[in-house]
C-alpha cells in the first residue's frame, strides 16, 4: 500500500536519521517547505526552526529513541491551517510526523526528517452538560483534560499515568482505569474532527462518515490528521489508588495475590496494574491500584496492602491526582531510550504469570551487562467482559470483541544507542516466548487481537493488530486518501 510519492533525497528511512536531511540539497529544500509553509498559514500557527527553544519542545518524546531532527516543526492553531500545511506537504511530497504527547515507544511514529506537527496549540476542552460529552483538542495530555473537566465533576475515558497524548491514544485503542466500567477509550469516543488528505476539515461520528469514524477508532494515522476529539464525560468524585514499590522478597507473595485478585475480583471500579521489574543488580515489582470511590470495600486489595513496601503512595484523592501519582508516568532518566511490546496471551493464569516473572529474570541476567535501566512487564488486570461495552465491528480495534485477552506491556529502557538492536531483538523475542508458553496452555493466541500502541517493536505486523478488519479499512483509506498521502507519516499502515 506504499506508493512512492516521495522519490527526493531528502529521507532514507523514517527511523535513519539525519545524515540524510543534513545534504545541502535537502537543506535548501527544507527551508523551500518550512517558508512555504510560514507563507501560507495564519498567525494562529508558527513554524519553528532548529536553534529555536520552541523548535526543541516540540521535538521531545517520552523516549529520546523515538525522537529525530525535522527540518523544522510546525504547530497549527486550527484545522484550516492543518488543511493549508497538508497542501504544501502533498505538493512537495515531504514526509511529516504529527505529534501529540510524544509517548510512542515507536521510532518514526510522531517523528520525522521531515516536517514535524506538534499539535500542542489544539488545547481546549469544552465540557457540554446537557449532552455530557467533551470536546477535546489533540494536542492535550490527559492531565489537562481530567484537571478542566474536574470543576464540573466529571471525567473522560482516558491514560492511567500523567503524560500520555489523548491523540496517540485514542487512535490506537486506548486503555484506562474506567475500562472495567465503560470499556475502551474508542468506545467513549462520540466524534472526529479530522483534516482529510484532501485537505477538506470534515467530521466522523455514528450518523456523518460512519465509515471513517469506526476506521479512526483504532486505525491512527491513516486516514487524516485528527483535531478534536469528542468524548463521552462520566460523573467522578474522590478516588482512591495509587502505586507501592516491593522487593525481590516480596515477589512470591505479589503473585499468589495476584492469582488470587484476578480468581475473585470483579467489582467494575476496582483496577490494578502488577508490573514485574528488572533495574540493574535487582528485581522488584511496582502495583498500581485504582478503585473509583473514596474507598475500596475490604478485601479487593488486602493481600497487597500487607507486602512490605519500600515506597509508595496511596490514598484518596481526585483523579487527577491519581493519575499524577509515581511511578510509571516517569522515564527511568532524562535521556532514555525505550520500546514498547506485547504477547500473544488470551488470559493471565498461574503458569503465564509464572512465565513473565521468570522472564523479567532471564533478561535482566541476559542484559546486565548491556545499557539497560529498567525492564518492566506490566500485567493489566482487567474483568472478562470489557469489549462488550461496544458492538462487536464498532471500531478498527481490536478487530473482535469476542475473544479475551491481556494486553501485557512491555517497557525496556536503555540508554546507549548501540543497544537499540539488542533491545528491541530481546524485547520481540521475549513477547514469543511468552506467546508460546500461552499456546502451550491451550490458549488460542492466534485469535488473540495485539495492541498496536503496546507492540511498537513492530515484531508484530498491522495484520496481527487489524485482523479480519484489515480488508474494510484498507477500502476506507482508498476512498479517504487514494493517492496516499498519509504513507508520508510514519506508524502503523493499513
Ligand atoms: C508512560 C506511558 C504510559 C502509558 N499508559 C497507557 C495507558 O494507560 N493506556 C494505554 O492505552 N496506553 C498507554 N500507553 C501507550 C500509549 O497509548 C501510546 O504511547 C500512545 O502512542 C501515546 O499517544 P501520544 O499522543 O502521547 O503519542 P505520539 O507519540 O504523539 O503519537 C503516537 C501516534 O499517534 C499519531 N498521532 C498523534 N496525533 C495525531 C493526530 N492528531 N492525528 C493523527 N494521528 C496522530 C502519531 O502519528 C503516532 O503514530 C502509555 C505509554 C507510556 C510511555
Ligand atoms: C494483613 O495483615 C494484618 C496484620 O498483620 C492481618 O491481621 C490481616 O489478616 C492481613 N490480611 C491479609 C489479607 O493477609
Ligand atoms: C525462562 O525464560 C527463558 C527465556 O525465555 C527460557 O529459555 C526458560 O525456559 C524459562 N524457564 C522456565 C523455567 O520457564
């Protein structure tokens, strides 16, 4: 489905890297873009330059490997301006990135050598009471949409730890601490607004563009550049949660009450993350409790309550602060490099888990000497029925609503970008191990539907993320953007 439309010198590969921009041919002709652009868009927009202190916050990531030099970076202020940029881009066929809160563990997915948009000037929320939903602009984190919308006592569907785009997000699926009550964050998603590759500022919902809408409801940046999105708002009140960090010693008895937490919990509010962890020289786990409601009925989180902690912070507290509490919204260091991945697993039972302890072992001796700082395997607890709160063909992910499964999060972070390689080939390696041990359980792995947002290794490809939908949005994205021109950004294609 890639069409050559960009046949220059300017890019070799989306995640190479600079010494292909740095020619003097492709400098001329980046300056050619970026003053074009300038030219044509409204003062609401700005186009910034390397050396230029907006130039580099546009350019930061969560992960410093999933960053690269763009010849400049622009942030449009309105959807017309986006329309004015794709123009330009099309007419000089320059691969662009967009960017929303940078949190890709995929080189080249929200970065380019080409021309980056930062989305962060689409920034407002507008809460409507008598509908109760949201608009929201792409270019906000989930903190700032959960703090403007905590003054009138309710909340989105959103990111668990402070942040996370809402754009990158949501275009992939989205999983949240309200899933066990209101499903996925696609299935909380009322409208788009999105600037098709023809430049058009259209809307997706259930009733206009029917088809796009469910395409964007998983299918990321392969239909147009997003700019609000709307969302469903939920009463929220006083929560409670937070995380506690346990020692090596404790990990036995973290497993025995995570077995036991995932056999008899099903309370909807309640929801818990168990993320098995290599740092150099030790192993420790990090539990992320959430329970919506001032306080957790007795019982729900007990066993994990009693471990002995080494650090931690849990209480009640507004959502906001929940999700801005410790430790997972923070990179291992300032510089670090990092993937995401994820396995084949339909259910976490005794044996799988024991498998992803074991494997957070076997890599942290495997990578000791390498520059590995911290290798965590997350284990997201989450209630049987979660995709039923959407009809099954609603959205592009996951492509069936009939099959359970963990989204395991792997998250290796280094710092050596000689490791890059290493990383990655153990990371996928890692994911295959745990996806046989799963089959040899007699879980049905293949029917297992991968989080594209989790699997940024890309060991994984878009047919294993879009299934049997692979067909329908791939017809989708000929109707919306025959010529391709979302093939100039980087990420999953259709
Ligand atoms: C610390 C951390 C915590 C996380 N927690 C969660 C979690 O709780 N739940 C969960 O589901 N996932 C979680 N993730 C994974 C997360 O969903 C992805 O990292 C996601 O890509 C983040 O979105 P972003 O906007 O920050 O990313 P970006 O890197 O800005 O963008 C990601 C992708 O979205 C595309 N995109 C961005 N904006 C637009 C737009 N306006 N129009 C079209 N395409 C666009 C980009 O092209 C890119 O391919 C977490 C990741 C990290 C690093
Ligand atoms: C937790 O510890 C307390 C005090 O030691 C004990 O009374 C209680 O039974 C323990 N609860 C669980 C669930 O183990
Ligand atoms: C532990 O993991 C390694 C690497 O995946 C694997 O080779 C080994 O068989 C596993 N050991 C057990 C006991 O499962």
């Amino acid at each position: 489905m890639h069409l050559p439309l960009f046949t220059g010198s300017l890019i070799l590969s989306s995640a190479a890297g600079f010494a292909a921009a740095a020619t003097a041919q492709s400098i001329s002709r980046g300056n050619s873009v970026c003053s074009q652009i300038q030219s044509t868009i409204s003062t609401q927009s700005a186009v910034y330059l390397p050396g230029q202190s907006e130039y580099d916050a546009d350019q930061t990531h969560y992960f410093a490997s999933s960053s690269q030099p763009a010849l400049c970076t622009v942030e449009p202020g309105t959807p017309n301006d986006v329309s004015r940029i794709l123009n330009v881009l099309v007419q000089q066929k320059v691969p662009f990135a967009i960017k929303g809160g940078g949190h890709t563990g995929g080189p080249g997915f929200s970065s380019t050598s080409g021309v980056l948009l930062s989305m962060n000037r689409l920034n407002t929320v507008q809460y409507h009471a008598s509908s109760q939903t949201a608009d929201v602009g792409v270019g906000l984190v989930w903190d700032d949409v959960y703090e403007q919308l905590q003054q009138f006592g309710v909340t989105v569907v959103g990111g668990r730890v402070s942040g996370i785009g809402v754009a990158g997000l949501t275009l992939g699926g989205g999983y949240s601490w309200l899933t066990n009550q209101y499903g996925l964050v696609v299935d909380n998603v009322v409208g788009f607004q999105v600037v098709l590759p023809n430049g058009n500022v259209v809307v997706a919902n259930a009733q206009t563009a029917s088809d796009l809408f469910f395409a964007l409801k998983g299918g990321y940046n392969n239909f147009g550049v997003v700019t609000q999105i709307t969302f469903k708002t939920y009463p929220i009140g006083q929560v409670w949660g937070g995380y506690m960090v346990v020692l090596d010693d404790q990990l036995n008895a973290v497993t025995a009450a995570l077995n036991k937490y995932i056999a008899n919990v099903k309370d909807p509010k309640a929801a818990l993350i168990a993320a098995y962890t290599g740092v150099p020289g030790e192993l420790l786990a990090s539990i992320e409790m959430f329970y919506d409601g001032p306080t957790p009925p007795a019982g729900i989180f007990d066993d994990f309550l009693n471990l002995t902690s080494v650090q931690g912070s849990i209480g009640t507290r507004s959502f906001l602060e929940l999700v801005q509490t410790p430790p997972s919204g923070q990179a291992a260091g300032p510089v670090t490099r990092g993937y995401y991945d994820t396995a084949t697993i339909a259910s976490p039972t005794g044996p799988i888990i024991d498998a992803i302890v074991n494997e957070t072992t076997f890599w942290s001796t495997q990578l000791a000497s390498s520059s590995a700082v911290e290798l965590v395997y997350a284990v997201e607890i989450f209630l049987p029925n979660i995709l039923q709160h959407a009809p099954e063909g609603s959205s592009a992910y996951p492509p069936t609503r009939s099959t359970q499964y963990l989204p395991l999060a792997m998250n290796f972070q280094y710092t050596s970008a000689g490791d890059d390689a290493l990383i990655k080939g153990a990371m996928a390696s890692s994911a295959t191990q745990l996806g046989h041990v799963a089959a040899a359980q007699g879980q049905n792995t293949g029917a297992v539907p991968v989080y594209g947002n989790y699997a940024t290794t890309q060991s994984f490809s878009a047919q294993r993320i879009f299934g049997a939908n692979l067909g329908r949005l791939q017809s989708i994205k000929q109707k919306y953007d025959p010529s391709n021109v979302m093939g100039l950004t980087g990420g999953w294609k259709v």
